[in-house]
C-alpha cells in the first residue's frame, strides 16, 4: 500500500479542502463597556444613574442651605438640619409652606428649586415603578392567559372564507338548539378580525358567541390557551397561495394538535387541496379528517350549469343559513306521534315538519328511500330534510322562528328562486368565462355531468398554448368524454370579445374568478379584485344578453348567467337587492366551502350522504321530473287532485308507487323551488311544473 503523503493546510485533497492556521494559537480580542453605555442601556446601570442622581441632588440641597446659614426657630446650617431639610424639601414639596410670606427671598429661591427638582425626580421613579408593574403584569397576562371554554367551536386561521363559515356555524348550533361558543384562533390583529366581524354581522345578538384569539395555530401553548382538548369541533382552514404549501401549513397544525397534553376529543377537519394530504392527516390523528372541500362545490358548480333546479336544490341543502338541511336524528329524538313508528312508510306519514328520505342503521351502510314497511330499529337512524331540529321534536305550527330571528331568515325559507331557461331542442353549447386556479378540476366535473358531444367555448386572457400546457399537465392523460372545449382568447371584460362567443344558444354561461387578478396584498384584497371583475363581465353579458347591442348580437339570449362571488364584501352588497343581484345567478363558492366544512363538523353522516348523492352514480340521485309523469291533468288550465288541503299526500302516494320520496316542487309561472312544502296547503302545481323526488337505490 502506498505511504500517504501529509498536505500543507490549505490545499485541496480528492474535493477537501483543509483550514489553513490549524495549529495556530489566537488571543482573542476583550469586549469592554463603555461607561455611557452601562449607565444608560442597561437596566442594572440605570438604577445606578438614578441613585447617583438622588444623592447629588440631597448632598447639593443639603450644602446650598448651609450655605444660606439656616432659618431661625426651624433648621439651623449644621449637617444634620441641612441633610434633614433637603430630604424633607426633596420628597415632599409641602415642606416649603413651612416658610413664612415674609421670609427671605433666597429661602423661597431655594425650596422653589428643590421642590420643582424633587417633584421631577419623584415623577421619573414612580413611572419607572409603574412601568414595571405594567411589564410584569403584561407578562403574567400573556403566560397565563387562557379561555375556558367546553363543547365550542375552534377555528383555526384567517381567510376570506373565515366570515362566511363564522355564519354556517353559528347557523348550525341554532339549528340544533344549542348555543356553543365560536372561538377564532389566527395570527391576524384581534381588532381586525372583530372589524370585520362587525362589518358582516351589525347585529350585536348576531356576534355575541364569537371569540378573538391571536395566536399561532400550530403553536402547542396557543391551542392550549384556546382549549382545544375540549372543542366540540376543530375547523382548520387553509392558507391562501399554491396547493403544496397551503396543505403543508394545514399537517403543522394537525401536528400541533396530536402533540398536545390532551388530545382533542372532537371532530377535526382540516382544509387540503390533495388527497395525498388528507391521508397524511387522517394517519397523524385519530378522528382528524382531511377534506377537499373543492370536489364538491365544483360538483354542484357543474349541476348548476346542466340543471338549475337540482343545482339550486344542492346550494340549499349544503348550507344552514338557508332553506332546508338534512338531519340524522333516532326515532327517541322525535315528536311521540313520530317515536311510536315502526315502518319508514309510518314515519313518512306522521311526519308533519319534515320529509324523511332515508334510514341509517348502526353498521353503517346508509339507505335511502327504502320501501314503506321497511322496519326501523331502536338504535337506526333517520335522514330527514327538515328546517331544524326543533321543527323535528315540534308536531304542532310550524317553528320558522326557530333560528333567533336572525336578518337571514323569513317565512319564505324554504323557497329557492331558480332562473330555468328554455332548453332547445338541439344541442345547446356552454359557456365559460375565466381561468380559475383548478380549471382542469371544473372541466373535469363538468364532462361528467354534460351530456355528450356538447361543446363548451372557454373564454380567457391566457394564451390558447398555454392553456393547453396546463391542462395537459394537470389532466396527467384524462381526456374529456361528453364536452369538447373551443378556446377564445381575449379580455373577459371586452364587449368585442363576449359578443364572439354563442350567448344567443348557449343554455348557461359560467363567469369564474380569473386568477389573473391574484393581488398582492391580502387575500381579502385578492378576493375582492377578482369580484369586481366579474361583475364587470356580467353587467356587460347582461346587456348583450338583453339586446342592447345590436351591432354585436343580433338577437336576445336566454342563457342563464352563473357568476362566481368569493369575497364576503361582495356579497352583502348583492344581498340588498337592486339591478345587479337581478343580473345573474350568484355562485358563492368560497360560502358554499364552509358550509361543507359546517356540515362535516356537526354531521358527518349527513356530510357523507350528500356528498354521495353528488356523485355520478347509479346508487341514486336527486331529481326534478314532470309532474305529468305522476298525477293527470283533466283540464290543463286547472289542478287536477292535487289541488285542496290532501293535494300533497295524494302527490306523496304517487311519487311512492314509484318507490320515490317526494322532497317538494318547481313553480314554472313563479320560478320558485319549494322543498320540505306545507302538508296542508295547496301544491299549486300546473302543468309544466316539476316535482322534486329522491330516488330508489341509493346505499354506501
């Protein structure tokens, strides 16, 4: 073998490079204070200046009335009277009224000046004092401060999407008749998040049970703070910008969450973009759930598109703030005259608030519209479509007031209005305007829910090449099956532009949020941008729409205009009402996300039925089908027999032949969806109507 040869310090050897002055001996340098810099910055050398302060200004006083040869009958020039007589004159600037009107002057001069000195001095120390005090409580406050809380909501994070579920969960706690507390952890300024909570609830009865933390979400010690072990439920939201670090933010809080003393013993659900990362958070913490809220508010986004009237029907039920909602209650939680059922015909039929569609026994596998003498357990459960739980317990009036009152809630709840255009007899084109962020996701939602061979014109900033580079990229080889896209490129505010594409056949157009207006400053800001964009797009689609440019379009369109809303600014300005509420149906998808979050925390079974039945599948679905194909129409300017106070119980017995469940009905003349109708009242349904049914086979 051969010797190995040393190697001067420095040089490099197979890629190493060795430190040169290894065996030299350095004397280190010593850093030294400065005098100023003790005195003055310095906490221990502060308290020394002060003293030294105090002492020269006693020793001056004390020789400046020596100086003067003392006071007779009061203190004399000796050491002792003078020392005495600066510290008197120091600390207590009372002490100068001891001297008579018609003392000397240079006496007056000099309790003056000391006292004004003494006064300063005294003011200096006792801030000092009190600064302290304030520090140290400060610090008391901070390390053990905590909120109390059990059974509240906890939620994780700021966004624009914050307010809206504040609302859906707030909704849900009244639906149920409980009123927990919502606590908001985030690393946002407490006064701002209570300034736009004020904003978006003026009602103080509306904001009362929220709470403002600032915090770290995935901080140990700021859970703790916020109770968490103890949360009836955890909603984690995700961060704005890209997918990958958005999902990572949402693992560190569950991380944090599974690190804690306690464990929480609720639900948590956790916002991901991926379902690679909602299987790392489901193996990080029993009952921590990751969910792709975007999957089924593109669904419905693509049913809106295809079937207004069961599109509507799904933008009601996901949300507690509107219209009805799905429960999962057991035949104890019901009204006696419901409890004493045995068969789900029985329970249809004493139901006088509600309409149940479903029956969930304990092995999990729910059943949807079984037959009428399927019989119920003591420990299944029902589906029911109902307005709130207490609607469920109540057989007597209706219990619209059920929900506190709140601005949001009227007597007409239960009614969508949905603009159904007439459908030609050909194959009718769509629409889309705008690049979202997950654009190949909504094309593929939409194939699944189009029918075949329909042509979908897409209309966007972004040059056709690239266009086709991300979707080739994001679609990984998935081809579209049913829709074939004809790209246009332009501005989506352009008059030009719009008049270009076929608005007088298409049967919708789609207005998205364009991520081309992704702002640089907040999200809120970022949201807002993107709104003002599409509104501008749609009061110009209206007006090519109605007519008023001939030059460009020849002829009136009746395509339904579906407009994407994010920003929670935006809608309270829709929801006053006015022309521009009345220029579109208003997608707000980002409210539409939390209310799947809401639905998930305080209901997952119901979270799972109707995200199943959202699903293209043959296990069943919602569906709005002629009423002629249940009831006959003798006189067609008439109703038939069901007209009168048994009108909805002969149309329930109808839609039951076909083992179906009746949930309600489309007023064509009015444009109105009722579900869960008044069993007592008159359908009012003509000829041409629709009627809402939950079919058979639906089970998973």
């Amino acid at each position: 073998m051969d010797a190995v040869t040393p190697q001067t310090p420095g040089h490099t050897v197979t890629g190493i490079t060795l430190l040169q002055g290894e065996d030299r001996v350095r004397k280190l340098k010593t850093s030294r204070w400065r005098p100023l810099d003790f005195l003055l910055g310095t906490r221990r050398g502060q308290v020394l200046s002060l003293f030294a302060l105090f002492l020269i200004l006693l020793f001056s006083g004390a020789g400046a009335w020596h100086a003067t040869g003392g006071y007779p009958d009061m203190y004399d020039d000796s050491f002792s009277h003078s020392l005495w007589f600066s510290w008197g004159m120091f600390f207590d600037p009372g002490t100068q009224m001891g001297f008579p009107a018609g003392s000397d002057v240079k006496f007056k001069v000099l309790a003056v000046i000391f006292s004004i000195l003494g006064f300063t001095y005294n003011l200096l120390i006792l801030g000092i004092i009190v600064e302290g005090a304030r520090v140290a409580l400060d610090t008391l406050h901070k390390q053990r401060n905590r909120l109390v809380c059990n059974g509240h909501s906890l939620v994780l994070g700021w966004s624009e999407k914050t307010l809206f579920l504040l609302k859906e969960m707030a909704a849900a706690s009244r639906n149920r008749g409980v009123r927990n507390k919502i606590v908001i952890l985030a690393e946002e300024d407490e006064m701002v998040m209570w300034n736009e909570i004020r904003r978006h609830f003026p009602k103080a009865s509306e904001r009362k049970h929220y709470i403002c933390r600032r915090g770290c979400p995935y901080e140990c010690d700021d859970l703790m703070k916020a109770s968490a072990a103890s949360a009836h439920d955890i909603v984690v939201l995700g961060s704005m910008g890209r997918a990958r670090e958005a999902d990572l933010d949402a693992v560190r809080t569950v991380v944090a969450l599974a690190a804690l003393t306690e464990q929480p013993s609720g639900n948590i659900i956790a916002e991901v973009r991926s379902p690679e990362s909602a299987a790392v958070i489901r193996s990080i913490l029993d009952g921590a759930e990751g969910m792709i809220a975007r999957d089924p508010v593109n669904r419905v986004l693509s049913i809106m598109a295809n079937d207004p009237i069961v599109g509507d029907i799904y933008l009601s039920v996901l949300s507690f703030v509107h219209g009805e909602e799905f429960y999962c209650k057991s035949l104890e939680d019901m009204a006696p005259e419901v409890a004493s059922c045995k068969t789900f015909g029985q329970v249809g039929r004493a139901l006088r608030h509600g309409i149940c569609v479903g029956v969930d026994p304990p092995n999990g596998s729910a059943i949807m519209v079984p037959s009428d003498d399927y019989i119920i357990s003591s420990q299944d459960r029902l589906v029911v479509l109902a307005h709130s739980e207490n609607d469920l317990k109540s057989q007597g009036t209706k219990a619209w007031s059920v929900r506190g009152g709140d601005s949001f809630d009227d007597a007409d709840s239960n009614v969508v209005k949905t603009r159904v255009t007439r459908r030609g007899t050909g194959q009718q084109p769509l629409v889309i305007i705008g690049w979202s962020t997950d654009m190949a996701d909504r094309l593929l939602m939409l194939d699944q829910y189009t029918p075949r061979g329909t042509e979908v014109h897409h209309l966007c900033e972004k040059s056709i090449r690239e266009r086709e580079e991300r979707l080739e990229a994001s679609l990984a080889g998935t081809t579209f099956m049913n829709i074939q896209l004809v790209h246009h490129a332009g501005s989506t505010t352009s008059l030009r532009k719009l008049a270009k594409l076929p608005l007088a056949q298409a049967s919708a157009v789609l207005v998205l949020a364009d991520e081309r207006w992704q702002g640089k400053g907040t999200a809120s800001d970022s949201a807002a941008e993107k709104d003002s964009a599409s509104l501008a797009c749609v009061v110009t689609l209206k007006q090519l729409c109605k007519g008023e440019y001939q030059q460009y379009l020849h002829c009136k369109s009746e395509a339904r205009i579906i407009c994407e809303v994010l920003d929670p600014r935006t809608q309270r300005v829709l929801s006053k009402g006015g022309q521009l509420s009345e220029a579109a149906s208003f997608f707000f998808s980002t409210a539409l996300e939390t209310g799947i979050f809401a639905m998930a925390s305080s209901e997952p079974v119901i979270f799972n039925t109707v995200l199943l039945l959202l699903e293209d599948n043959d296990r069943g679905d919602i569906m709005a089908k002629p009423v002629e194909e249940y009831v006959k129409f003798e006189d067609p300017s008439r109703d038939c027999d069901i007209d009168g106070p048994e009108g909805f119980w002969t149309l329930w017995n109808a839609v039951r032949e076909k083992d179906e469940v009746l949930m309600g009905w489309h007023l064509s003349a009015s444009n109105e969806t009722v579900l869960n109708p008044d069993k007592t009242s008159p359908t009012g349904l003509q000829p041409g109507d629709q009627v809402i049914v939950a079919s058979k086979g639906m089970q998973f």
